[in-house]
C-alpha cells in the first residue's frame, strides 16, 4: 500500500495508543490539527483508522448575559427595587422596567391590580438565573438565556482516531519512515539511485479542490450585454436619481393628479418635498386646458403642491422626460438601466424594486413602425425570435403597445410598455418630432434568459448558484 509519509506517522503513533483525539496526535506529530484530522481521514479512506466525528456543544453568555450574570436579570432588578404594592407609574421609572415588566408578569412574580403592582409570594430563583451563573448547553435554563439573547451555543467538532486491525497489521509489518522525495535531481537519475528512493506518490484519480476566481453576478452580466448592445445601436445612456418628486414621476407624463398609479397602494411616498422648475406653470396649464397642442387636457384642478411630494421613482420613464427636457433637439437616441421601486407584495414573478430598461428615440419623421422595428431587432439580438405586439394604454403614449416574445414552455411574455410620447408630454419642453419611448423589465429578461422561476433568484446572495451559473458572452 502506498502510503504517504504523514499517513504512515499517523499510524505510527496509533500503533502505540489504539485510539486518541485529534489534539492529542496533533501534539506528538507536532503538526496543526487540521492536517491531522486530513491525514487521518486518508487512512481511513484506506480502512486503517475509523474515525469518530463528536459535536460539543458550550454555552457561553453574550455580553448582555454577563453584565445580568453580574447584576441580575432585569426583573430581578426591577422587583428588588420596589418593597410591596408599588405604582405601576413609579416602577415605570426603573431604567429596566421596560425589558422587566412582561417578565415580571410571566413569571407570576407581580400582579398588576388597578394600577398597582404587587408582588406575590413565590419569586424564589428560576432555571434561567441557575443557567446565567453557570450555563449549560441543552438545559431548558439554558436554552431560556439562548431565547433572550443573553447566551449563546458554540459548537466544536472534536475526532477520535483509532486504528483498526488492518492499520495494526501495516505497522507491525515495518513502515519506512524516510522522508519522501518530491523531486529528484539529474545525479539521481542518471546514477539509477532512484530505484531505491522512497518516492511521494501521486494520486491521480483524486479530484483537487475546487477553485473559484471572482465573478461577475449572472444579472449583472446580462445587464452588461444589454448595455453593449444599445452602445452599438448608437444609443447613449442616462442617469438619475431614484428619489423624484410628483412632478417628474408623474405630471410631466400628464399622468392626472387623480390618477390610480398615484395611489398609496402602488407607489413609496416619501416625507420629503423637491421643488418644481421654474416654467411648472405650463405643465398645469396642459392638465387643465391642454395648451397649445389642441387637446382639452384632463380639466379640473393641478395642484403644485402635490407635483412637489417625491416617491421612489416608480418608472424610468421619469428620467426620459427629464433627459428630453434637457436635450429637446433631435437626434436623441438614449436608454438607461435603473431600478425602479412599487408597493408590489413580493412572490416569484413581483418584487418591490426591480431594474427598467428605458429608452427613447426622437427624430424627424420617425413613425410607430421604427418602434417595432426596433423591438424585432432588439429582441432578436437579445436572442428572442419571435416577437409580438399587443395594443396598450399608457397616459403618455400613442399609440402605446406592450411587445411580448415567445419563450418555448412559457408562451408570449409580456416585457413592458412602449407607444410615442403624446403631445402633451412633449410641447412643454420645446420638442415637435416624434419620440419613441419603452420601459422594459429587464428582471424579466434575465430570468427568462436563465431559466428561473422565481424572479428572486436573481437578488439573493446565493453563492453556489452564482458559481454554477455559466459564465455567458459579454
Ligand atoms: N413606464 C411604463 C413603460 C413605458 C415606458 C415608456 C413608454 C410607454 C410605456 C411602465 O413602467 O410600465
């Protein structure tokens, strides 16, 4: 049998103890105990040794334990502090009544009659102060303190190596103990001193480790190919800020102030106000009246104040408005990547925030046809054949559409909106060619792209699928 030099003293030991703890062997080897425990393992896997694997459980008190452990628990504390048929409004003032008062009735320790609280007779010494002077794991005292934070339960795997009847045979048999010989110089080769040299062994059908490099997260490379993509479809990107007011979320869309999206239920209000560019007027007046652009606008009454009242930006459509007021002269062929925020309640398709691919395109002459044009194109480079169009509404587009693509198994998946921007979105800021706009979900995209079923997949910190995930082209 080929043993290597660190099994073989392994079992030298062994021959003379039997059996003996892992910190015992680490000790007369004179080696760390993890490579013990490793060689050890190697013989067993050779039947030389059984190893027995033991789990022992300490218990030891948190910071919080300990400075009980001194003090005493609160409502000890807090019952030691009072003498007979207290107030409850005088207790209230112990610094601890707080933590003590739930335990002080949990405990039958105190009766709370009109107001007052009177302690009753049996408040002798309960199994969790017996455990925070001296805790043991698995008591039920203990496992109190373990409940309320105040101890906690450290594990420690401790091994027993002992040799077998086929172990004791190899020793008794003579080991060599020479050092073995990783690499040999050219004098031993060539003098054929190698033939008697005790060589180290090299298993070959033993699988290494596994070693895994630094990766890019599998929805951040997808968003990294999208946004390769739109490069080389001539597109530039913009940012914005996640936190927008009303204004630029909604009423600069001529989304009407009483409009259902707005509601509490949909979008995260926040406290905060962010104040209204100068020219706001002309976004009431469109509401109101519809301005110049020959509609009759939604009538009624525009509140600034409400345009004012910020949200986490619940479309990025609220940064292609902003994008376009700052560049209103064609040619304008933008997008973005942004996570978007809504009151979603969160299952395997719906969660709160998720990334929007958003993009315009303003032109002369453009018409809806190069929208969908678009879309055939992105998709299929995306690597989606086949994509369909179904009527849309949207307050800011039209006409608007929600394009969908064929995934084998699913069907036609809906993957957001799109339409050209509606007059009245575009007059206030100077713009008269047309702009195609969408907001896509991305999220979606990749799950699709991936196969996963539950859109938070992708969000979670789980390393073994990040690392089986193929690495995909860039
Ligand atoms: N903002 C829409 C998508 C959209 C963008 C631009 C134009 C039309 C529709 C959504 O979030 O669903």
């Amino acid at each position: 049998m080929d043993l290597t030099i660190n099994e073989k003293r392994v079992l030298g030991v062994l021959a003379e103890l039997k059996s003996a703890d892992a910190v015992t062997l680490a000790e007369k080897l004179d080696a760390p105990e993890g490579a013990v425990i490793q060689w050890a393992h190697l013989c067993a896997d050779r039947g030389l040794v059984t190893l027995d694997k033991t789990v022992v459980e300490t218990a030891v008190l948190t910071e919080e334990g300990k400075k009980y452990a001194a003090e005493g628990l609160p409502e000890r504390q807090v019952l030691a502090s009072i003498e007979g048929p207290t107030p409850m409004a005088e207790l209230t003032k112990h610094p601890l009544s707080k933590i003590a008062v739930g335990w002080l009735r949990k405990k039958n320790w105190i009766v709370i009659d009109k107001g007052m609280v009177v302690p009753t007779p049996d408040v002798s010494e309960g199994v969790d102060e017996v455990a925070l002077k001296n805790p043991i794991a698995g008591t039920e005292g203990c496992n109190e303190l373990v409940k309320r934070g105040l101890a906690e339960v450290l594990e420690s795997v401790s091994w027993t190596v002992s040799i077998t009847p086929a172990g004791a045979e190899i020793v008794a048999a003579g080991l060599d103990l020479r050092e073995e010989i990783g690499t040999l110089s050219s004098e031993q080769i060539l003098s054929g001193e190698w033939k008697s040299l005790p060589l180290r062994r090299y298993s070959v059908d033993k699988l290494p480790k596994k070693i895994y490099g630094g990766r890019v997260h599998p929805n951040q490379q997808i968003l990294d190919e999208i946004r390769t993509l739109l490069f080389e479809m001539g597109f530039t990107e913009f940012h914005g800020s996640i936190v927008q007011n009303a204004f630029w979320n909604f009423d600069s869309l001529y989304q009407p102030q009483d409009h259902p999206a707005r509601e509490m239920q949909d979008t995260f209000h926040l406290a905060e106000e962010m104040d209204l560019p100068t020219d706001w007027e002309k976004i009431k007046n469109i509401h109101m009246t519809g301005g110049q652009t020959g509609s009759t606008g939604w009538g009624g009454d525009w509140s600034p104040d409400i345009a004012r009242k910020c949200v986490l930006r619940t479309h990025s459509t609220s940064l292609s408005i902003q994008h376009l007021a700052r560049n209103p002269n064609p040619p304008v062929k933008a997008f973005s990547i942004s996570r978007v925020y809504r009151r979603e309640t969160i299952d395997p398709t719906h969660l709160p925030e998720f990334e929007q691919l958003e993009g315009i395109v303003m032109d002369k002459d453009l018409t809806f046809g190069h929208l969908l044009g678009f879309f055939k194109e992105f998709f299929g480079r995306m690597g989606f054949e086949s994509v369909r169009f179904r009527p849309g509404y949207f307050p800011y587009t039209e006409p608007s559409v929600e394009p969908e693509v064929w995934v084998d198994g699913l069907g036609w998946v809906e993957l957001g909106g799109a339409g050209v921007f509606r007059k009245e979105v575009t007059a206030p800021w100077g713009i008269d060619c047309p702009v195609l706009a969408w907001g896509l979900g991305v999220s979606r995209v990749s799950m699709l792209r991936m196969g996963l079923k539950d859109l938070r997949q992708l969000y979670r910190s789980d390393i073994d699928w990040i690392r089986a995930s193929p690495v995909r082209r860039v």
